[in-house]
C-alpha cells in the first residue's frame, strides 16, 4: 500500500476530504479502516463501547463504521428503520449514530421507538440543514445533531463527548447533591435531574438539563456559544456553535421563550423576574452538571 492511497475512512459523505488537520495513518491504521477490522483494545479511547451506526448509504456507513472502529468501538449497522430498532433492542449499544432519512421508517420514529426501550445517547445525521427538522430531532430525543458533509474527526470527537456525558450523568445520579435552584417560578431539582415551570413538570432531555443548569449557574450573566459549547459538550471548536443554537431554541420550547434572552452576536443569558433577583447567588454556587 502506497502513500497516496485514499483515506477512505476521512470522507465526508459527500465524498470530500475531510479538514482534519491531523497528521496521515499509518498504512496499518489505513488497512484496518479500509476493511473495518480496527481492534477494540483497552488502550483505545472508545474500547468496549459500544455504537449502533445506523445509515442507509452504504459508502456512508462503511467509512463510518471502519473509521469507529479505527478508534476502538464495537461497532453494528443497520440500514433501515425497523433493522436498527431490532438491533438496538438486541445488542443494547452505548450509543446511535442515527441517519433522519431511512427506508421504512425514518430516523425519528428509530429515536422514539429506542428510547422507549431504554435511554440511549443519540447522534442524529441529517442531509439537510433545515432547524425543523434539528428541532424535532433534538424532541424526540436526540442528543446531538450533525449535518451532512461533515468532517470524521468532528464525529468520533462528538461520540466521545456525548458517551462521556452519559458516564459524567450517571455518576452525577448516585451522588447525593442537595437543594434545587430556584429562579422565580422556574425550579430545576439537581438530584433527580427535574425541572417545573409555572408549576408544572417540564421534561428535557440530558443535554438540555446540563444546558439550563450551566445558564442557571450565572443567572442574566450572558455566556458565549463557545462558553456553552464547552461546557456543556466539552467541545471546544466554534464550528459547533449552531449545535447551541439549537437547543437553546429546544429549551425555549419547553421553558418559555421569554426566559432566555440572545445577545446577538455573543450568546445567552437566563432570566429572571426582577423580584426573585435575590436568588440569583444561590443558583451561582450551584455546579454545571454534565
């Protein structure tokens, strides 16, 4: 095998290279992609873990699947709906990479019918960059959203962080943090992860929880896209900042629009009834979950 050889497994679905910036594989690591037999060692980042690649293209899924498996990830596929429902239910993986556009039934309905089963982190790929459809993605239960073409590394990195979440959360559930935050009549309960609303039990989804919770730690303090970006997804790259875009819109849905304010061309802020200012250094001292 030659130098030149194509890095399949760094192509983005529409076929160009990605910009990944990094240095070229070693002809082996190029191999194991090529023919998606990358070993899952426990010196791998991803080793064990388990991913339910689920995609219909099948130049697509196989660059993605040899690529996660590069990096040491157990690694399925399904190429339609009710395969990837049957597989998940099945062979329980840590984590989907979920396409929106699938034959029987499409992405979404995977996303509803999976998370019934069982709570399971989702990375949704969508072809087209429409909010609607990252909004009703994000409702269903999706985690996180990628739009097609886009850079491998950016995937392995967002699977990273979305499974580092998931083991961040559960350590999170089983120790004891006392007290809720209460900013007028919006109460987010730190222990059992749970938010009302005027009253009324509001549900969101794990990343949307951490999102409230790191805009609650400095209520009316505005915080960057790239401070949230950060801090809630441990990813460090502006070019994910549409990703908070998102779900800050997805939280307005549920929450109220009202209560988070944009500063355009800088980020958000959550607000609070100028009555309640008091409260405002009891929700600083809480910590960021996530």
């Amino acid at each position: 095998m030659t130098q030149t050889h194509t890095r399949a497994a760094d192509r983005t679905p529409s076929g160009d290279p990605a910009h990944d910036g990094g240095a070229p594989e070693q002809d082996e690591q190029i191999r194991e992609r090529a023919t998606g037999h990358g070993a899952a060692t426990a010196s791998t980042p991803g080793a064990q873990r388990r991913v339910l690649v689920v995609e219909d293209d099948l130049t697509i899924v196989e660059a993605i699947a040899a690529r996660l498996r590069a990096e040491g990830f157990l690694v399925q596929t399904a190429a339609d709906g009710p395969a990837a429902v049957e597989t998940a239910a099945s062979w329980h993986p840590d984590l989907l990479v979920l396409d929106v556009m699938l034959p029987g039934f499409d992405g979404l309905e995977v996303c509803r019918r999976v998370q019934a089963q069982r709570p399971v982190p989702v990375l949704m790929l969508t072809a087209r960059d429409d909010e609607t459809d990252m909004l009703v993605g994000l409702g269903v239960g999706a985690d996180d959203y990628m739009t097609k073409p886009f850079s491998m590394r950016e995937l392995v990195a967002r699977t990273h962080v979305l499974l580092r979440r998931v083991e961040r959360a559960t350590v999170a559930a089983t120790t004891p943090r006392p007290g809720s935050v209460r900013l007028g009549d919006l109460e987010i309960d730190r222990t059992q992860r749970r938010v009302r609303a005027a009253g009324k039990d509001v549900h969101l989804t794990p990343t949307e929880f951490d999102l409230l919770m790191c805009l609650a730690r400095s209520p009316r303090a505005v915080l960057t896209r790239e401070q949230l970006l950060a801090e809630v997804w441990d990813w460090a790259d502006a070019s994910g900042t549409r990703t908070v875009d998102s779900h800050v819109k997805a939280l307005r849905r549920k929450i109220g629009a009202e209560r988070i304010r944009t500063v355009h061309g800088v980020g958000y802020a959550l607000e609070t009834p100028p009555g309640f200012a008091a409260e405002s250094p009891v929700a600083r001292q809480a910590p960021v979950e996530g």
